[in-house]
C-alpha cells in the first residue's frame, strides 16, 4: 500500500507529533525556519496540521512524515506516510 501512495502527488512534509487524542487522528507541528524579510535574520516559523493515521502507529514525540491528500474531514487533509522516529518512552 506504501509503495502505491508514494506514486501518487501530494506535498510531502515532516514534523513532530504533539496530540494523539482522537482515534486514527494526529496533531503534528512543522517547524520551518525562513529569514526575516527586513533584518534577514532567521525566525523560526510553526504551522500545524491533522493528519490521518490508519494503523495508530504514532505517538506524542514521534517524528513523521505526512504526505497530502484528499479532504477525510472537517480538518484532515494530510496522511502518515511514515515514521522516522519513535519518541524516547521515560520508564
């Protein structure tokens, strides 16, 4: 199923999950850093999105790539693709 998805367009971004409330839906952070327009020194900008994770196979801290897709609902215009990284577990 991966390797169809990946055939298909779509943006492709990468952020950290920072809320698994919902069943199969994941809040993730994306952090993109750009100059200033005037002083040209670099700030630091966030942009949050829903995505969609069919297999809640994800969790708080986890990094993630997203790929774009059709409207699934209200909010959720992303998917997961992937996860790059687990989230450290304190036990």
């Amino acid at each position: 199923m991966a390797e169809v998805e990946e055939t298909f367009g779509g943006r492709v971004i990468e952020g950290r999950v920072i809320k698994a409330g919902g069943e199969k839906t994941r809040v993730v952070v994306i952090e993109m850093r750009a100059p200033h327009r005037v002083y040209g020194k670099g700030i630091k900008r966030t942009s949050k999105a829903v995505a969609h994770d069919e297999n809640n196979e994800s969790g708080v801290g986890d990094i993630v790539r997203l790929r774009e897709c059709r409207p699934i609902s209200k909010t959720k215009r992303w998917r997961l693709v992937q996860v790059l990284t687990k989230a450290a577990v304190d036990g």
